[in-house]
C-alpha cells in the first residue's frame, strides 16, 4: 500500500480499482448491513503492492470525508465524488465510496447473487486470457460462448496483458446493460453483445478426485459459505485428504472465512488485527477436523480473507500451502454511512496470522511454489500426506 501522504490516485478506471480492491471487510455495525468485500470472483489473479510489512496503514478522518459529501450534496454536486476525493487525497489505497445503489449490489454479492453474463476467465499457460468455464443458461450460453474459447476484448479494450481481476471487472455491471465481448476459437474471431442479468454463484463446490481426495473449491466468502466448507469437510470419505482450493478467491466476510478455517482447527487463534489501535482477536470454533491431510492452493488472486484462511492454516501447521505468493492485502476497512447516502469504506487497521505475520504489501509465500502444474503437485503432496493419489 502507498506510504502516507500519497494523494495520487489509482490509475485504473474507476469500476476496476473497485473490482480488484473490495477486501477484507470486519462485520461491524450499518445500519444496513455488515461490511464487505467481493466483486472479483473465483478466476482472477492479479499481483498485489509490496510494500514493507508492519507500516502503519494509511487512514483517512472519516469526518473529512463526511463533511465533503454533506457540503458537495448541499451545492448539487455529487456527494460519493467528493467524498472518493478526499479518500484519494489522503493516500488510502484501499478506500473506497460507494453510492446507494452500488452498496446495495455489494450486499447482493455477499448473499451469492451478482450482475454479469454467466462466464469465468482465467489465465491459460500461454499467458492469454480464456473462459474456464460458462454458466448454464446465462448470457454467454445462450449466445454460445463455450470453456476454452479466447477472451479478446471487452467492450473494445484488448484483454492481453491485463489481469484476470480486470479483466472479470470489466464483464461485470448493471442489470440489463450490454456488453461486448471479443472471442476467437479454432483461429476463428468474432464479437458478441451480451445483456448483463442477475445470477447466483456457487461460492463453494465440491468433487471428488482420483483415489482418495476431495477437492473443496471457495470461490468467495459469501453468507453461509463457512458452513458449506464445514459440511463438506464433515462429509468427505473416511481417510480423504482435502484439496482447499483459493485460487482466485478475492475474499469477502471475515466471519466466513473464519468459520471456513474453523472446518480444519479445534478452536484456537485465527487471526488478530489491530483497529484505530485496539488489538483484537478472531478464534476457530471448536471441533474441527484435526486429522484429516490438507493441501491448500493458493496464487497471486488469493486476497484478503482467503489469506486470512491460509495463514492460519500455514502458521498452525494445519495444511502445506502450494502455488505462488498470494496478494498480500492485509488491511482492515470500516464501513461507515455519509450524508447522502453513500457509504466510504476507511482502511482502519492491519490484521495479522497466528505467528504475527502481518501480510499486507507482503502475501504468503507457500511452502511449496509452484507457478505452472499446482494442482497436480498439489494432490502429489497430498498423496505423501497419507491420502489422494
């Protein structure tokens, strides 16, 4: 994250920068709700700041903020604008306002809905963007879109060369709004205009592998997703070991993400995070599977509550972490309701892992790297563990 007094702004359009930097979110008291995290989903990478860990996280006075978005309302002018410049005046990488409307689609997100056209992106060995995977029914089915094919462009912006996060960002939108999007297959190119509608998520899902191996997908920390993770943990054959996949997982509320973790500890330390000086802690439920062999994979998409979840595995010497270094987004944002209606998120504190590692600007790097084949180096690993093949 920047040092302080950085005023500069982001330079990624607006609509990306909230993509790509909706994270780690305490549930702390709106009166509309819980705090939030979560427009990128489950394929998107991307490589974080790296900043020195430990410095003091850029805050932002709340009342500022407030009092531009009373003052620009007052005068006509629009109140989320002021009060975003403010928070991008003061240096706070991670801050962000949302007007009503765009709170309310933050909220539908945490309760496994979104706005797009029914595909999932990912980046294929040859650096290029492509669909892993489409959504029965969706947009993109109907007009045809299939797994595999290559992702060009969106809405005339060239996709080579950006992050998958931006990439996803940019699908995104409201309901009813068309977007066009650049394919090629078999050497073939063509472009289709896709209207965005509202579709759920499947934030967790589960498969089994060859021999004896579960794999655990989480997608993002969406309401009851700690509770899907515990089931399917409690559910898995006797002797399974359990692939915990992260990748991609942008994060979301931090109570699921606890209570995911809490799937794989007895109780004990979670995490602790310091907020406006305050030190605080989060702790695993009791009667976790302590025995069962556990993999985690994690990459350069795993952010905020998802490196919540893996640093206290890794710490707690609960799973071997395998992929590459995962973002490294460690701060804490308050919500907090302006004048108008509009709603700034302020980054508050930092949060820490069972060792005290303070992973912001930073990431986890696994036990085991590995950039190209994790998966499959994955199950080996699992399989050395007593399970999978």
């Amino acid at each position: 994250m920047p040092g302080p007094g950085r005023a500069s702004r982001d330079p990624r359009p607006r609509s990306v920068r909230r993509g790509a930097s909706l994270t780690l979110v305490f549930f702390l008291v709106l009166a509309t709700a819980a705090a939030t995290n979560a427009l990128p989903r489950e394929e998107e990478t991307g490589t974080g700041p790296r900043a020195a860990a430990g410095k003091a996280p850029v805050t932002v006075d709340a009342d500022a903020v407030a009092r531009a978005a009373a003052e620009a309302a007052a005068e006509g002018h629009s109140g989320t604008e002021a009060a975003q410049a403010v928070v991008s005046r003061g240096g706070d990488r991670w801050g962000a306002v949302y007007d009503r409307q765009e709170y309310e689609n933050l909220q539908r997100d945490l309760d496994g809905e979104y706005t797009g056209v029914g595909l999932w992106a990912r980046r294929a060995d040859d650096g290029r963007v492509e669909v892993a995977r489409v959504r029965p029914g969706g947009p993109a089915a109907r007009a045809g879109v299939r797994a595999g094919d290559r992702l060009r462009a969106v809405d005339g912006h060239p996709v080579d060369g950006r992050p998958v996060t931006e990439v996803v960002a940019l699908l995104r939108g409201g309901e009813r709004t068309r977007v066009a999007v650049g394919l090629e297959r078999a050497g073939r190119s063509w472009t289709r205009t896709l209207t965005r509608t509202t579709l759920s998520t499947e934030s967790v899902t589960v498969r089994r592998l060859g021999g004896d191996t579960v794999m655990i997908k989480v997608a993002a920390f969406t309401r009851g997703s700690g509770d899907r993770v515990r089931r399917a943990v409690r559910e898995a054959p006797d002797g399974a070991g359990v692939l915990l996949d992260l990748r991609g997982n942008a994060g979301g509320l931090v109570t699921e993400a606890v209570a995911a973790a809490s799937a794989f500890l007895d109780g004990g330390l979670v995490a602790t995070y310091e907020m406006r000086g305050e030190e605080r802690a989060l702790y695993a439920e009791r009667g976790g599977d302590t025995r069962r062999p556990v993999v985690a994979l994690v990459d350069g998409g795993t952010m905020s509550a998802a490196e919540l979840v893996t640093g206290a595995l890794q710490d707690r010497g609960r799973a071997v972490t395998v992929g590459s270094r995962t973002f490294g987004k460690g701060s804490v944002q308050m919500p907090s309701a302006l004048p108008d209606g509009s709603v700034a998120e302020l980054t508050v504190g930092h949060y820490r892992t069972p060792a005290g590692r303070d992973l912001d600007g930073e990431g986890i790097t696994p036990d085991l790297p590995a950039a190209d084949g994790a998966e499959r180096r994955a199950r080996t690993v699992l399989g050395g563990l007593g399970a999978g093949s």
